[in-house]
C-alpha cells in the first residue's frame, strides 16, 4: 500500500507529527495515523496539509486576465462584462482546452487539487450547437484529466438576459439552451462520464426564468448559482419581485446542503444568518470580487459553511485567497483575526470547498481522496515555523508560492514546484494565445 511519512501535517484534529498516510490503489486515504513509524514509506520533504478545492473557476477567463484592466473611469464589473463576451467571441474547443489545461497546471502547482468548472459557452460562435452538442464541456474534461486535476463539472443553465424573461444580448448567444436540451446535455455527459461528479448551475437569478431555475435544481445533488454579487442585481430584484436575491432564492428554492452561492456579497443580517442555516456553501472568491469591485461578504455576521474560488482567475493562489478574505474584514471592520488565523482558514475553506464540489476530498483522513500538499519548509518566509505558525506565515508573511509537492488521488503532479507536463501544456497555451 502506497504511504506518505510526514513530520508534520494538518489533520481534521489539528497539527499533528509523524503521520503516517497510507491510501489504497484507487487513491483513497486508509489511514492518517500520527506519532507512526517511518518504515517503508517516502518521506515527505516538508509539512503536509490537504489539497485545496477551488469551488468556482470559469477556466476560459484566465486567458484574458490581465486584459481588462482600464486605465479610464466609468469602468466597472458591467464594462469588465462587455469586454470578458468579446473575449468569448474568439474562444474554440481547441482554445478552451489549451487555456483550462494551463490554468488547472497553475492551480495544482498552487495548491488547488480540485476545481468545480461553472461552465456556460456551450454553442459555436454564431450561436448554434456544436454537433457533438458537448463538444465545450469536453475540452474541459479533457483539460483537467490531462492536468491531473480533480473536477466538479457544472453546466450551466442560461436563457435571458435579465429579469422577467429580458432577451438574451448578441454576447450571450453562446450560452443560451432551453431546460430540455439542458437536463439532456447534462444526462449525456454524465453517461460518458460515469467517475466525474456532474452537478447544475442555473447561472443566475437574472439569466434563468422562476420556473427554470425549479425545474433544473429539482432532484439534483449539486446546484451552484451566482447571487447578490453586485447591488445593481439586487435593486433589480427588488423591483421586480419585491424581495432582494438571496431573500428570494430562499423563498423560491429549498435551499440545502447541495446549494454553493457564489459571492452572495450584499446581504442584510437577516439574509445572511438565514443563509446560514440552511447549509448551503457561501462561494467566496476575494481576488475576482476586489477586481470587480464587488463588495465585502458579510463574513462577521455569517456562521456558516464557505470556501473559496479563484473565479476569474486575476490571481491563482489559495494563499492570496485566503488573505485577501481575511484582509478585506480587517480594513472593514479595523480589527484583526476576522474570520481566524492561516490553520483555521485552510481547514474551513477546504472543508467548505469539499462540500461545494460534492466530493470526499478537503481533509487528510481515511475515505477520502488522497488529495494533498506538501510546503516548503524551507522557504525564508516558513523557515523555523512550526505547525500552528506554519499556516499563518504561508498566507500572511509573502509573495511566493509555499508549494512544493502535489499529489491527487495519492499520484505526485507536482515535484519540486514542477508540473509532470508544464512544457507540453504552456506551449500548447502559447499557440492558442498566439
Ligand atoms: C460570469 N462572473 O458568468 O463569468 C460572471 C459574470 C454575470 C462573475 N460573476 C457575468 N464574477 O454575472 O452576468
Ligand atoms: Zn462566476
């Protein structure tokens, strides 16, 4: 049986010291036992911790990251949008998979080990189907299994452009499908993809109908959703329904444990204890929000489940994640230890990020994916660290990556900070972006 010693490694129950963990040949955790022997297994090179899941990526996005930024006024998330469907305009299957296959290497040489895909260009250029009709969800199939990354596929629900029933833009033409060729494209890809966890994603409040949206989130184990990411949706709701977005997803839906709300930014108290409480996984993405400008979430009134996505890709660290979450409640609030310190963030997010890909992953412990990370203990910035200080020096104290070994489903990825395929990938990258 494959087994890892390490001096040192974050499990469920804490730091804890020569740990042994053995997984079996598919890949699962068997044991994580500490104060073990060393006899017979490879010898970590530094601290162990779980693999981070990233709950929210559209992959696409990272080729044109960089590519939005306006040195004019007046721009704002609604500009960025205009620009990220022109982007769309040139993207092909082949694109697609170069750029997600070279974002999923970044993601694991960073300490992502899985990511849930919200994926919504379904349709070629002009709007239409593709004749295989999931030909886009493919190259993302393919990208990550060529990347070694785990995936959380979730198609994506998209008919109109706003609320009650606006027509789709020309911008959005590549996203649009009926519920019925929806439900039969999810049913398809997951006949030929038996092992991968495929859930739903009725985009947004303002790009479904009411009846839509119930209709696709009914009867599913996994249903994520953009919501309340910007004020303007929320007026808008208000208008149109009298409620604000997350008031009326609660109201409309039985929100649960198999929901992940994307952003879910502007709440009221009230939303956000109910939120709370129905265990649904809030889906933070700090970097893609700051860019954006889309608002602080609510973390000081919120005791629920929450983890973390790298979205649009302005930036591929769990690390800057994590800061950036803690960061933005400290400058809110002028305090410090908001949501805790970098132990306490890196158990709740990968946990809450398990939960939002519907997967036995974020944890070192028998059952679960041998999904794991292994620091640099040797970095100036973690030198002389000690577990519970280890956490805190990787997310606060430093620009560089802490990452030094990767492996997913118990299999190395990454050594020394390098990808088994980086080369092949980023040339394949460059083309496309050429
Ligand atoms: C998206 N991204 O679908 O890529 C969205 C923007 C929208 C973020 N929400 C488009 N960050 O929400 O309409
Ligand atoms: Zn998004």
């Amino acid at each position: 049986m494959p087994a890892l010693f390490a001096e040192t490694a974050l499990l469920p129950e804490g730091w804890a010291r020569d740990v042994r963990l053995e997984w079996d040949a598919s890949g699962y955790i068997t044991g994580a036992v500490p104060n073990a022997a060393p006899e017979g297994a490879e010898r970590a090179a530094g601290p162990v911790v779980p693999g981070m899941p990233n709950l929210h990526s559209h992959a696409f996005q990272r080729g044109m990251a960089g590519l939005a930024e306006t040195e004019e006024g007046g721009d704002s998330f609604w500009t960025w949008r205009r620009t990220m469907y022109r982007f769309v305009e040139r993207l092909d299957p082949e694109m697609l998979h170069a750029i997600a296959a070279q974002l999923y290497v970044e993601m694991l040489k960073a300490g992502y080990t899985a990511v849930a895909e919200f994926h919504y260009v379904h349709h070629d250029k002009d709007g239409q189907p593709y004749a295989d009709r999931e030909t886009m969800s493919e190259a993302i199939l393919a990208a990550a299994e060529e990347a070694g990354i785990g995936l959380t596929l979730l198609p994506v629900l998209y008919q109109t452009g706003g609320f009650a029933g606006a027509p789709p833009s020309e911008g959005q033409r590549r996203f649009i499908n009926r519920v019925d060729e929806f439900l039969a494209m999810v049913g398809e890809l997951r006949r030929r993809h038996p092992e991968i966890v495929i859930g739903v994603a009725p985009h947004s409040i303002r790009a479904v109908s009411p009846e839509g949206l119930k209709e696709v989130a009914t009867g599913q184990d996994l249903v994520h959703i953009h919501i309340a990411e910007q004020m303007r949706e929320v007026e808008e709701c208000l208008a149109w329904s009298g409620r604000r977005s997350v008031e009326w997803l609660l109201e409309t839906c039985e929100v649960d444990h198999r929901w992940c709300l994307v952003h879910a930014t502007h709440m009221t108290e009230a939303e956000t204890r109910a939120l709370a409480v129905t265990g649904a996984a809030a889906g933070l993405c700090p970097t893609t929000e700051a860019n954006l400008g889309d608002g602080f979430f609510p973390m000081a009134h919120y005791k629920g489940v929450w983890g973390i996505g790298s979205d649009s890709h302005v930036s591929v660290s769990p690390f800057e994640e994590l800061r950036w979450l803690e960061y933005g409640q400290r400058l809110l609030h002028r305090r410090r230890g908001v949501v805790g310190g970098g132990t306490a963030l890196w158990q709740a997010a990968a946990a809450g990020g398990a939960r939002a890909l519907g997967r036995p992953i974020g944890a070192l412990e028998p059952g679960r994916r041998a999904d794991f990370v292994v620091l640099r203990a040797d970095l100036p910035a973690l030198w002389g660290k000690r577990e519970g200080t280890l956490l805190d020096a990787a997310v606060f104290a430093g620009n560089r990556n802490p990452v030094r070994d990767v492996a997913v489903g118990g299999r190395f990825v990454v050594r020394e900070g390098r990808h088994e395929s980086e080369e092949r990938i980023f040339a394949a990258y460059k083309r496309s972006i050429a």
